[in-house]
C-alpha cells in the first residue's frame, strides 16, 4: 500500500525527465523486443540440435568406401555388405546414407498423371536390410522382404514398372490419409511409383524445424554383383560402436582392396557436423543477449544515479521529515518498476512487429506468448538490480548532509 500511495509523485516526478525517461523506456522496449526472438532463436536451435531422428544412433556407422576407375576390385556390392554384418560386433549393415547426409524432398504426386503435389516429403533409398540397420520402428504394416524388392539396375534404369515397395513415416501417412488407410495406397514422385507397406514412427532425415520435416518414404532394393563405391551404413551391438565400426572397415578394406580409402564415421559426429554453423550461430547470439542485457542494465543504472545527485535536496527533506531508509530505496525501486513496465509494453508491440518480419522474411515461427512473459520478469528483474546500488546509496544519505550539500 505504501508503494502504491507513492505512484502519484512518482509519476508528477518522471514528467519532469521526459526525455530521459521516453530514451530510457525505447531502449528498454527495444530490448525486449530483440531479447524475445533472439531467446526464442537459440533455444529453437538448441531443440533441433538434440531432437531425435527416429534412427537408432548410438548403433550407427557410417562408411565412405571410394573407389578408383581401373582397378580390379574383387568384391560385390552383395559381398560387401555380407562382409559387413559378419564384421565383430556388427548387427546388420546395408548401402545407403544415414540422416544428416545430402537429402531432398521430393514432390509427392497422389496419381500417375504428377498434376498437383500433395506433398513434399524425403524419399530416403538403399539397399536391402536399409531398415533394420536404422533401427526403424513399425508402427502399422510390415517391413520389407526379400520377395519385395526389386534389382537395383532395374530400378536405376527404370526397367519396371512395378511401384516400388515403401515405409513411409506417420507424419506423412497421418497427413495425406487423416482417416488411417494408408497401407497399399499408390504414391509418385518425379521418377517411381511408391507402394505403402508399412507405417514407421520417425524418419528425420533433415532437421531443419520445418513442418515436414518428418514427412518420408522409405524404399530398399535388392544389389547383386554391382561394384558400389559410396557409403555402407552398420548397426552395431549395444555400446560397441567404435571397435565395430573400426573392425567393420578393415573387413570392407580386405574384402575390397580396389576402395582404395575408407572414411568412418559416427551418427554423433554426423550430428554434430550437421549443426556446427547453427549452434555457432546460437553461441554468437547468446553473446548479443549478453551484451543487450549489460547495456539496458547500465543504462537503468546510469539515470538512477543521476537522478540521485539531482535529489540530494529532495531526499534529505524527506529524511528530515521522517522518512525512513526502506521510504527512500522503495521510492526508487518503484519508479524503476514504472519506467520498465512502460517498456515492457512497448516492446510486446516491438516483439511480435520483428518477429512478423522475420517469420515473412526467414521462415520463423510465431513467437510464443510466454516468451514474452519470460523477457518481461527478467528486464523487471534486471531493472530491480540495476538501481538497487543507487537507491542505496540514496537511503544512505544522512538528512544533514542532504540539506547542506545545496
């Protein structure tokens, strides 16, 4: 009630410093403003960075065998993924590329005729035993077997016309068949026909926070006697990732000696290349927040002590008068509250009119109310710290000293 009695002079008092405080209140609300999306940014960033990609990662290796044009390479596409899953410590293997690794959505087309796309979705492709080795989970259907999947020179040179067998994801499945009848349905992209067989939980190639990043088709084909340079995926046991995936290449090496150079590598690693320039990015970011916060705190500080040399007189005849230390302290921690919550408001405005520009211009999403209301307790916070040395230093003010200081 104290307090409340005081916002009357409070604000006869701030009319006075009109300038100082409309300067004081733009940069506060300035602050919040770029406080909200910057905080709504990193931590959007930091989510993407740690979501899941429905694969089982902490069993997954990679393997970039390459070749040389010429050389006699005694082992077969077939063979080499045998030697793989034979490897110590390897539980299944395949050719194909893990997330993270040069993925596209494609167009998905409901018939034939490829008119109008009902939507863009990543059709990830590899070779038999693709699924098991990323751990896929089914949720609705089956998984693939061997009578379902078709040569991979046929499917490269487009030599049937048999859709090919497919897992698509339930993102994907919930969103164009919202009544659960996807099984056996008959998609198209730009190139093949998709038959659904089963429904999976997850499949993220990309993480981008796009809506349709979970949005896929999966499909496997059968290799033979093909010489394939490129990637090979392994599953390893339960926490033998490294020693597997090591012994895995040296397995591939000797079986293949023409893939004159093999590159390992993890699912971490992968993640951790995947978002280096993003979480970079965060870091720098976290960095601006900082220094907006050190500014609006010394510049809140900074009045609060001017106004306190200006008041000398004024304090000490309220001193004088009977008022009390605590009297003085919460006269400027009141003011420093109005003054902040004249800002804050401001800056909701400021918030959301940036991010309307950044959500047109950078694909943001809307910024959530409560990050608003996060911004708002910490400049009131920050504003409380900021003058409590000052209005401290005003309390202490013997009323004497303050009277004869004019």
């Amino acid at each position: 009630m104290r307090i409340l009695r005081q916002i009357r002079p409070i604000l006869s008092a701030l009319r006075s410093h009109k300038t100082a405080v409309t300067l004081l209140m733009l940069e506060i609300a300035l602050t919040m403003a770029v406080l909200g999306n910057l905080v709504f940014i990193v931590y959007g960033t930091m989510q993407r960075s740690h979501m899941a990609t429905g694969v089982a990662e902490s069993q997954i290796g990679w393997i970039q065998s390459i070749g040389v044009l010429g050389q006699d390479n005694p082992g077969t596409g077939a063979e080499n993924i045998a030697v793989l899953r034979n490897a110590p410590g390897v539980l299944d293997a395949a050719y194909g590329s893990p997330p993270f690794v040069g993925k596209e959505t494609n167009p998905i087309f409901p018939d034939a005729a490829r008119s109008r796309p009902v939507a863009h979705a990543y059709v990830v492709q590899g070779s038999q035993h693709m699924s098991t080795t990323l751990g896929l989970r089914i949720v609705q259907g089956r998984d693939f077997n061997d009578g379902d999947l078709p040569d991979l020179m046929d499917v490269f040179m487009k030599k049937t016309d048999t859709p090919l067998p497919a897992l698509m994801t339930q993102a994907l499945a919930q969103r164009l068949y919202p009544d659960g009848k996807a099984l056996e349905r008959i998609l198209y992209d730009g190139r093949y026909a998709y038959r659904v067989i089963g429904i999976i939980d997850h499949l993220r190639s990309e993480v981008t926070g796009r809506a349709n990043d979970d949005d896929a088709l999966l499909t496997e084909y059968r290799i033979g006697a093909q010489d394939l340079g490129g990637g090979y995926l392994i599953r390893s046991r339960p926490g033998q990732l490294p020693q597997a995936l090591k012994a895995a290449a040296a397995a591939l090496q000797k079986a293949n000696p023409g893939h004159v150079e093999n590159k390992v590598h993890t699912m971490a690693e992968l993640r951790e290349n995947y978002f280096k320039s993003d979480l970079a990015a965060g870091r720098m970011l976290v960095a601006i927040i900082a220094i907006l916060l050190v500014v609006t705190a010394l510049g809140v500080s900074g009045l609060a002590s001017f106004w306190v040399q200006q008041r000398r007189r004024q304090i000490g005849m309220r001193r004088a008068l009977g008022a009390t230390r605590g009297d003085i302290l919460n006269y400027f921690q009141a003011e420093n509250f109005l003054i902040v919550s004249g800002g804050v408001l401001l800056g909701v405005f400021f918030a959301y009119a940036l991010n309307l520009f950044l959500m047109h211009r950078f694909e943001l999403a809307h910024l959530p109310a409560h990050y608003l209301l996060a911004g708002a307790l910490a400049l009131w916070l920050l504003g409380q710290l900021a003058v409590l040395g000052p209005a401290l230093r005003a309390a202490a003010v013997p009323p004497a000293v303050a009277t004869r200081s004019v």
